[in-house]
C-alpha cells in the first residue's frame, strides 16, 4: 500500500495512488461546494456570534482544508511502484503477521506495514517509522526481533509471515 516519512518520499501502489487522487477531487470539488454553500446560507441568517449553524460549517471547512493539504502533500512526494515482492522479507506494503516471543501463534496479530492513511477496511496499519515497524522493517520471516516500546520496555516478537498486500 504505502509507506510515509515525515517529510521524505512516500511509497504507494497505483491502486492507493488513484484512491487517493479520486479522493483528493472529491474533497476539493462537490464536497468544498457543498460547505461554501453552507456557510454562504448561514451567513445570511444574520447575527454570526450566535450562529451555530455557521460556526459548525467554518469548523467543517477548517479540517476539510487540512485534510486536502495533507492529501495533496502525500501525492506530492508519492512515488508510485510494485507491490513488494511475495520473498518472506518485511518491507512497506506487506500483510505482517507476528506474535509475541513466548505466545502461543494463536495469539499472533496481523497489520499492514504502510501509511495509516490508507487504512484498509478490517486491518491495522502500522507506520514503518513506528517502534515495530522499524524494527522488523526488512526481516526475513520466521525472525525473532528486539524493539523498545513507548512505555519503555523492550519486547520480542517473530516474524511469523509477510505478505504481500493485495487489497
């Protein structure tokens, strides 16, 4: 799916490209109409200080506006590739399947190492930059790995698949 550095390249597969593109279009055509109208109505009721209405909508615009800077900065450092290779090897747009050193594999989670903006329906996301994520970042399958969590204590998973992600 995709993989983000603060302010570096961000990784995407075509199909979360144009996803996000299409949403990108959406935001920035009927839905920004849609709140200017709102706004236009409400400030035509008169008096603004008590318009609740009016002050909902200018709220609603403020964090429409952030969301599309933030959709546009992402496709701005995008660089469109491949799904990973189906290799074992944990990098960003693989299904990780883990669990913790000493648990049995029936209590083994699942997440998508990527962009939490492109959160599939159903799976977690966790960021390559995350304590996890960093940490497992380019291990092969069947790895135990040490990372420090943020209360502090270092923990111990395995590595016990990594998938391609096909969503």
């Amino acid at each position: 799916m995709s993989q983000s550095t603060e302010q570096g390249t961000v990784w995407l597969t075509q199909e979360a490209h144009d996803k996000l593109r299409s949403e990108l279009e959406e935001l920035k055509g009927p839905v920004r109409q849609e709140i200017i109208a709102r706004i236009s109505a409400a400030r035509d009721e008169g008096d603004l200080k008590e318009n609740g209405g009016y002050h909902a909508a200018r709220e609603e615009q403020g964090k429409l506006e952030g969301k599309i800077r933030q959709l546009e900065d992402m496709l701005e450092r995008a660089e469109v590739g491949e799904t990973p290779p189906d290799d074992g090897v944990v990098e960003p747009g693989m299904v990780v399947t883990y669990k913790f050193e000493g648990d049995d594999d029936d209590e083994a989670e699942t997440f998508l190492l990527g962009a939490r903006e492109i959160e599939p329906e159903g799976l977690q996301v966790f960021s390559p930059q995350s304590p996890l994520g960093s940490a497992i970042n380019g291990k092969p399958r069947g790895e135990t790995v040490s990372y420090e969590a943020p209360n502090g204590k270092t923990l111990r998973v395995v590595i016990l698949d990594a998938k391609p992600f096909t969503g």
